[in-house]
C-alpha cells in the first residue's frame, strides 16, 4: 500500500511539471494555432539561468530560500524575454504564411536554442544546488515524499489558480479568449492582437520556466537537452487533454504523469519514454480531440 | 458642413481584377447612408478596405469625426480603425460564439479602457473601478438595445435576430462616431426587420451616431436612408435620395437587365 502511494505521489509531481509546460504549449496553440516546439527550450534556459543565478549568489553566501526565490524570479523574467523574442524573429514574421512554415520555424528554433545552450555552456550533466530546503514537519512521511515535491505540487497549484482567473476575468483574459476564436474580429473591436500573442508567449514562458526551476533543484543535475524530452511529453500531455484546452493540458498532464508512474513502478522502467509515446499514439487514433477538447465541425 | 467620412477615387484590385474602381462616397453627420448594388458588386470590399481589413490599391479615405480636423484611413490596421471611430458588423454573424453576451459587448470597450497589462494582473484599485464601470455601461448598453434578459447567456445560444442585435451592441461599445453594418437584415424575417429599422433610427437619432449600411432588403433601405449609393462591378452608378433611386433607369438596368426590343 505504500508503495502505491509512493507511486502515485511520483506521478503527481510528475503530472505536476508536465502540466507546468503543457499550459505553455496549450495556450500559445490556443491562440494561434502553433505547436510551439521550442517551448522546451525555454524550460531548459530557466532552469540554466537559476543554476548561474544560484551559483553567483551561493558563492557570495547568501541562504537558499532566498537564493532560490531570487533565481526563480530572474529565470523566470529572462525565459519571458526568450518567450517573446523567439515570437518576434520566428513566428511573427510567418503569421500569414502556411501552418506548416511556422512548425518548421519551431523546429528550428528548437534545435537553435538547444545547441547555442550546448556551446555556450556544456554537454555535461551539471549538478545543481538543491534550493528547496527540507522541512522539518515532513520528516515523518520524508520516505515517501520528499519536501521539493510537495513545493511543485503547491506552485502549480497557484500556477494553475492563477491563470484560470487571468484568463476567465481579467481584459486580457478576455482579449485572449477573442483573439483565439476569431483573431480577425478581435482586431475589429479594438484589440492589439500582436500584444495580446506577445502576452501569451510571456506568460507561457514564465511557467515553464518556473517548472525548470523546480525540476532542476528536485531531481538536483541538468543539461542542454532536458528541454527536448520534458517539451516532448508536455506535448503528449497537452494532446492528450485536449490542446487548446487549460483544464484539459492539466488533466492531460495527471493523468500522462500518474500512468508513467505506475508503469514504471508496476511494470518495467526500460521502457518509460516508449510508454508514453505510445499514449500519444492511441490517444491520436481514438481521440485525436483529446480528453477535454472539442471536436471542431469545421464552419461552412 | 464637413462631411465625417469622405472616400475619394477607391480603387481595390485583386491580381487583375478591379474590384471597386474608383468610388467616391461621403457621409455627413447624422445621415443614414446606404450602399446598394447587386450580389458581388464590391459593397463589402468597400467595407473591408475602409476597415483596415484590405489596403485600397487607390484612393483616400478620410474621416474627421469633429468635423474640422481630416484623418486618414489609409495603411491604419483594424484595431486603430476602430480606435478612431468606426465599427461594423459583418454580412455572416461573427460573435464571440463562447463568450456571454456580457462579455462580448465588453470585448468592445476594451480599445477605450486605460489599464494596462499590470493593472488587469494586480487589480489595482483604478483598474477595478474601471472594470466596474465597464460593466455598467455595457449593461445600460444591452438594456438600450433590447438585450438585457440575454446577458449571462453563451452568444451561441441566443435566437438569430438576438445575435444580430448583440452584433451591433459590440460595435456599438466601441464609442464609434459611425458604424458600418453589412446587410443588418440578412436572413430575418418580417417582424425582426421591423425592430432593426427601429432601432437603426433610434441609434441615428438618440446616440447621435452616422450609419452607413449595405442592404438587399429594399423596403428597408428606401424608409431609412437620407442617400442611396448605387454600386456595380466595382463601380458607382448611382447615388441620391431613394425617390431619385427608385427611378434611375442605370440602377433599373443593373438589378433587372436591359429591355430588349422584341
């Protein structure tokens, strides 16, 4: 029984982090219709700008709560800037030009972002300081889950609380859900739809760098291509719910990062990535709409 | 007096097709103007390019809603168009669909609110008195125009002529000077078509805004408009009060054909 626990705590914090970059992937796509590939990437330069940010301040000897609140809050604010930047140089420019132009453009901007990492920093693992300090009320239940995991489960959480509310009530919430149904007429009441795409991108960016923070100080090393597999199974996450869909990607991530975790646990953890690919797959065939999202009657 | 809107010598081409070539038009202040022609005569290209939508190939547009200072249209996108003081509705309904009714008449004020990004994530307390404010307007607004028993419905589920109606109420949001409606009237039937002519006047009167509209539905266009322009492939054939339409044999030929001797 524990051991279930244990697993299911795992794929919590899993589903967790998933859902912190599928949110990105959800939104950008809701808005205009891109997989954005390099979203990835920007989870991995968040978690690259905290280790520099936190190797600078640890060396001045500062104490890890504020170390790590002061990392978080710079990755954050320069993933937003790579978030916006990559929108300006790669997709703006093709707003007008078929879907598929803009896909490759992400492709390459992954790739791009990936090896300027590689070069500019290293192809080895780094390890990276362990910010989340342990608390001393978990250490009764500390076997069974640890006091980083449930530092990510409470930030998505308020992540997740966060944006429902932007996106629900605010006017750029309300400017964003127009832009994504119909960006032409958004354009005709009065909405600058190129801020308003701007302002997804940065939020998108800001959560997943807030996820490569807290991956990178949980699991305690990192790399040039932690991106590319975290973006990858993001994305499976995000179809899987639904994409274009938030309580979908949420829902999409639990429920990817749960069946890893038993599958995994249960079964083999050779063949963990295979697992969730093969979702993908079947997710595509027998409900390529996802869990929560709508099948679109194309208009006549 | 000036006119608030006046189009000089638009020309729109598509490849090596003209689909408007030059057309003149002006509208003053407090008039109801209409824009009438057969199906594919260019009426909502022209529509389009004073937008923003489309960049006239040729020609001027100008609007000066004071009457004394001129603006031009030209190269502005559509959110700066509506900025300035146009709004339209479209030919094909073209809500929000998921949004309320609430909602999307709001989506209309936003161009005239002040807050920024931070105001809407800090909720600061000028950004909610502002919101608050927005929301009573937009309520005074629905209730004006006859919707206020929709208000927390989805735009999607409300009855054809209702979306209509909110179509106009979300232009209407957008404090414009002048609004531009592409056939109103598609589609409604004999009562409805009643209560848009009323509310057309009452938007012309009452709130002091201009109107020019595209219409097929003659009884309605002859009973509304002050002056009637008459398009054809592309070019203006017509234009005067509807008694002058009405016997204009260029406008006779263009919507029945020419009468051949037998």
């Amino acid at each position: 029984m524990e051991y279930f626990i244990e697993l299911f705590l795992g794929g919590l914090t899993r589903g967790s982090i998933y859902a912190l970059i599928a949110l990105g992937y959800t939104m950008v796509y809701g808005i205009i219709q891109l997989i954005n590939f390099a979203h990835g990437e920007i989870y991995m330069i968040g978690a690259f700008t905290a280790l520099i940010v936190a190797g600078i301040l640890s060396m001045l000897g500062w104490n890890p709560v504020a170390i790590l609140i002061i990392a978080s809050v710079i990755a954050v604010v320069y993933s937003a800037s790579y978030g916006w930047t990559i929108e300006k140089l790669a997709y703006k420019p093709l707003r007008q030009a078929p879907r598929l132009s803009a896909l490759i453009s992400a492709i390459g901007m992954s790739m791009f972002l990936q090896y300027y990492v590689l070069l500019a920093q290293t192809s080895n693992f780094l390890p990276f300081p362990s910010l989340i300090p342990d608390f001393k009320f978990m250490e009764p239940i500390e076997h069974i889950v640890r006091s980083s995991e449930i530092v990510i489960y409470i930030t998505t959480a308020i992540v997740m609380v966060f944006l429902t509310f932007l996106i629900k009530f605010t006017r750029i919430g309300k400017a964003m859900r127009a832009t994504a149904q119909d960006r032409d007429m958004a354009m005709l009441v009065g909405i600058d739809v190129n801020k308003v795409i701007s302002f997804t991108f940065i939020i998108g960016s800001a959560t997943a760098a807030i996820g490569g923070v807290l991956v990178a100080s949980h699991t305690g090393q990192i790399n040039y291509y932690i991106g590319f597999i975290a973006g990858i199974k993001a994305f499976v996450a995000a179809v899987l719910g639904g994409i274009g869909s938030m309580p979908g990607a949420v829902l999409g991530s639990l429920v990817l990062g749960m069946s890893e975790s038993f599958f995994t646990g249960y079964i083999s953890s050779d063949y963990e990535d295979v697992f969730a690919f093969l979702f993908l797959v079947f997710t595509l065939i027998f409900r390529p709409s996802g869990i929560l999202g709508r099948s679109d009657t194309d208009k006549v | 007096m000036e006119p608030i809107l006046e189009v000089k010598e638009l020309t729109k081409d598509f490849g090596g097709l003209r689909a408007l070539d030059r057309i003149d038009l002006k509208v003053h202040r407090g008039q109801i103007v209409a824009l009438i022609g057969p199906n594919g005569a260019g009426k909502t290209t022209f529509f389009n390019c004073i937008t923003g939508i489309y960049q006239p190939t040729k020609g001027e547009m100008l609007i000066s809603p004071g009457g004394k200072e001129k603006k031009s249209l030209n190269g502005l996108k559509p959110n700066h168009v509506t900025k300035s003081g146009l709004a339209r509705t479209f030919q094909n309904i073209r809500l929000f669909q998921n949004m309320t009714v609430l909602e999307n008449v709001m989506i209309g004020r936003h161009c005239r609110m002040h807050a920024g990004i931070p105001g809407a994530v800090f909720r600061n307390p000028a950004t909610m008195r502002e919101e608050k404010q927005v929301v009573e307007d937009s309520y005074r607004l629905l209730e004006k125009i006859g919707l206020e028993q929709y208000v927390n419905e989805y735009a999607k589920n409300l009855p054809y002529g209702a979306q209509r109606r909110l179509e106009i109420a979300r232009a209407m949001a957008t404090e414009p000077f002048m609004l531009l409606l592409d056939e109103p009237a598609a589609g409604m039937n004999v009562k409805e078509t009643k209560e848009l002519d009323d509310l057309i006047v009452q938007i012309c009167h009452q709130e002091k805004i201009s109107i020019l509209l595209i219409e097929h539905d003659m009884k309605l266009v002859m009973s509304l408009s002050d002056l009637i322009y008459v398009v054809d492939y592309g070019k203006k054939i017509a234009e005067g009060t509807p008694e002058e339409i009405k016997n204009n044999p260029d406008v006779i030929k263009a919507y029945l054909g020419e009468e051949v001797d037998a």
